[in-house]
C-alpha cells in the first residue's frame, strides 16, 4: 500500500492519485485546477490535493440524476 503524506492531520493525493480516483486525465486535472475547481497546494514545486477538500468539493457537487428519470 501507498503511504499518503500527512500534514496537520490531512492526507494529500498526488495528481497522479487524484486522476485515477476520478477516472480523469491529467489535461482534465489541469484544466480544473486552472479553474479553480480542485483545491490543491505547491511544496516544493509539487502538486498535492488535500484528500477531505476533494471529497467536499465532489459532495457539493453531487448530482442525483435518478430523480430526473421518469
């Protein structure tokens, strides 16, 4: 199993871990980012995504297409 780092109690994802979590392309998490869509922080010149603001971002984003069928 991968090791994720932790800072103050948070997990952070690489792009790479965010990617196949969401089933997306790099080009795609970096048109999000340019966005501003996904929250994410620099160290050292690498990307990391904080795994709790991802999952708050993707519940408020959450759309329910059930409730559309007839």
């Amino acid at each position: 199993a991968r090791i994720r780092p932790t800072i103050a109690d948070e997990h952070y994802l690489t792009g790479d871990d965010v990617c196949a979590m969401l089933h997306i392309s790099r080009r795609t998490l970096q048109t999000l980012r340019d966005e501003k869509a996904v929250p994410y922080t620099s160290i050292g010149g690498k990307l990391l995504y904080p795994e709790s603001k991802l999952y708050e971002v993707l519940s408020k984003n959450y759309r329910d297409f059930r409730r559309f069928r007839k």
